[in-house]
C-alpha cells in the first residue's frame, strides 16, 4: 500500500491559507506543497527580508505578511488587516527549549509565542475561517504540564525543556477546547493538531545553548527526517477529511518518522476540565475572546 504523500493532496485551486512561521523549516515546506497544489498561501512571518526570500523559492500564488506572535499588537495589527475568507489556519510558528526570555507582553517566551500567540490569532481570526485550524504541536507535549499558577514561570525554576513541554501541552488542550467551542455553536469549522516527529529543521540550532546547537545539528544529520517529510503530517490534517480534534504524526518508530496517520496523545492533553480552564487563563492573559456567531462559518 503506498503511503500518503504531498503528491496526493487534491487540487486546492480558490482556497487560501496562512501559515505562521513560514519562511523556514516546516512552515516553508508546508507553503510549498500547499501553492503546488494551487492554493494561496499567506506566509505570515516575522522577518519580512527572510519571509520574502523564502517566497521567492516557491513556485505558485504566495505572498509575505509581517507577524510577530511574541507581540500582542502585531497580532492584533495582522488580523486587523486582513480582509477575506480564510479556509485553513496553520499555526505552525514556534520556539524550542529557548533560554529563559520573556515577550514584548511579559510573557514567557515558548507559552507566548507558541501557546498565546497562536491562541490570540486564531480567536481573533475565527470569524473569517471557512474549514479548520491546524495547530503544530509535537512529541514534548508528554513532558509538560499544566501550572495554572504560573503558566509564565515567575515563580518557579525555569527549565527549558519543561516549559517547552507545557506549552506544547497547550497546543493540544487549545485544540480540543477550540473543537468543543465550535461543535457547540453547530459550527462546521474543525480544529485539529498535527506533529511532524524528529524532522531536521533550524529549531534544533535555535536553542542557545553551544553544546545543544552541536548536538542538534549531529543529530539532524544522522537521526532527522527532512523538512518536507516532518510537513506531512500539518498537511495531511490541513487537507484531509478527519474528525474534529484529531492528532495526526508520523507512523513510525516512536512518531518520530515517516508518513501520516492518527495518534494518540497523553492524558494530560486529554483532560477537559484543563482544557478549559486554561482556555480561560488564556483569555485573561491576551484579552482576547471566542468570537460569537459562528454558526454560519464553514
């Protein structure tokens, strides 16, 4: 049986998504294989020099728009200025067991930028979304957890890898608390998650940290699967039929490579009560609400 590849998704002529964090590793093999399959791709991105010159590698209808989702009022000026439908939303952006830093909103930086930013941009968006969001999400996630208390690390000892573990965590609990918002409003917009495994992407020469930049790059060398096969994933959720709230990573050893297919995930991005209640810690810290009347999306 051959596998699901790029090759298979069906024409996306007339159709238009937005990509976060595009303009290198998953995020631009993922703008690649979308516009070769005739969709209008927005690259949104935060440096526009770098954004522009991924763009140019790409054949088909894309274009650059500035985001910056470690900033609340480039996120707001983004959703602001857009003006049309969109079918698909991938939340694709983030950071990886970065050193301790906070964003312009005071934020730590992998819960802002990979949780709160994608979470002010989707709601902010939600109105104008036709089909679904896609939120990238990863095999960390089983090493996060939740403190309601601190989601920003103020008090307790920042450990880079536990904070990228939560906010991973995050995505997923977004995911199914956003399915259960829209399948509530009689929405026909879905939500869905996706996690591209161990692909070879700038995220591991990002860390700083010399002696982890040294070893993520070994690894992606010997253990890493391309870029374009850690996509496929993000676009099988982004293009295929499946059920809201669904988790999709690759099928082999350990989800850590290989080709598309449903996951499981651990209990704690199961847990619906969580699930909600950061949903509303998360509009506390942004101010930034589900929009209502979506009953007529999709």
């Amino acid at each position: 049986m051959t596998k699901w590849n790029s090759t298979d998704i069906a024409p996306q002529t007339g159709r238009t998504f937005i990509v976060t964090g595009a303009n290198s590793g998953l995020g631009r093999a993922t703008t690649a294989a979308l516009a070769r399959a005739g969709a209008r791709v927005v690259m949104a991105v935060r440096d526009l020099t770098r954004g522009n010159d991924a763009a140019a590698s790409i054949d088909g209808l894309v274009e650059v728009r500035r985001l910056d989702l470690a900033d609340l009022a480039s996120v707001r000026e983004f959703a602001d200025t857009w003006e049309g439908p969109i079918d698909v939303l991938i939340n694709n952006a983030g950071v990886m067991a970065v050193p301790e830093g906070q964003t312009k909103d005071g934020f730590e930086v992998q819960f802002g930028t990979n949780h709160l930013g994608h979470f002010a941009l989707t709601n902010l968006l939600l109105p104008q979304i036709t089909d679904r969001v896609v939120t990238v999400s990863s095999t960390g996630h089983r090493m996060g957890s939740i403190d309601l208390d601190d989601l920003n690390w103020k008090t307790r000892k920042y450990r880079p890898w536990r904070a990228y573990g939560q906010a991973k965590l995050a995505n997923l609990l977004f995911t199914l608390e956003l399915q259960r918002r829209l399948q509530a409003d009689g929405s026909q917009v879905r939500a869905h998650a996706a996690h591209p495994g161990y692909a070879a992407t700038n995220l591991q020469s990002g860390m700083g940290s010399h002696w982890f930049d040294r070893v993520g790059a070994i690894s992606n060398k010997i253990l890493a699967q391309s870029e374009q096969m850690g996509a496929l994933p993000t676009l099988f959720a982004a293009t295929q039929d499946l059920p809201g709230a669904s988790y999709v990573g690759p099928d082999g050893f350990m989800e850590q490579r290989g080709h598309p297919t449903l996951v499981g995930r651990s209990a704690a991005a199961t847990d619906v009560a969580m699930a909600k209640d950061l949903w509303l810690a998360s509009e506390r810290l942004t101010g930034v609400s589900y929009p209502s009347g979506l009953r007529a999306n999709g």
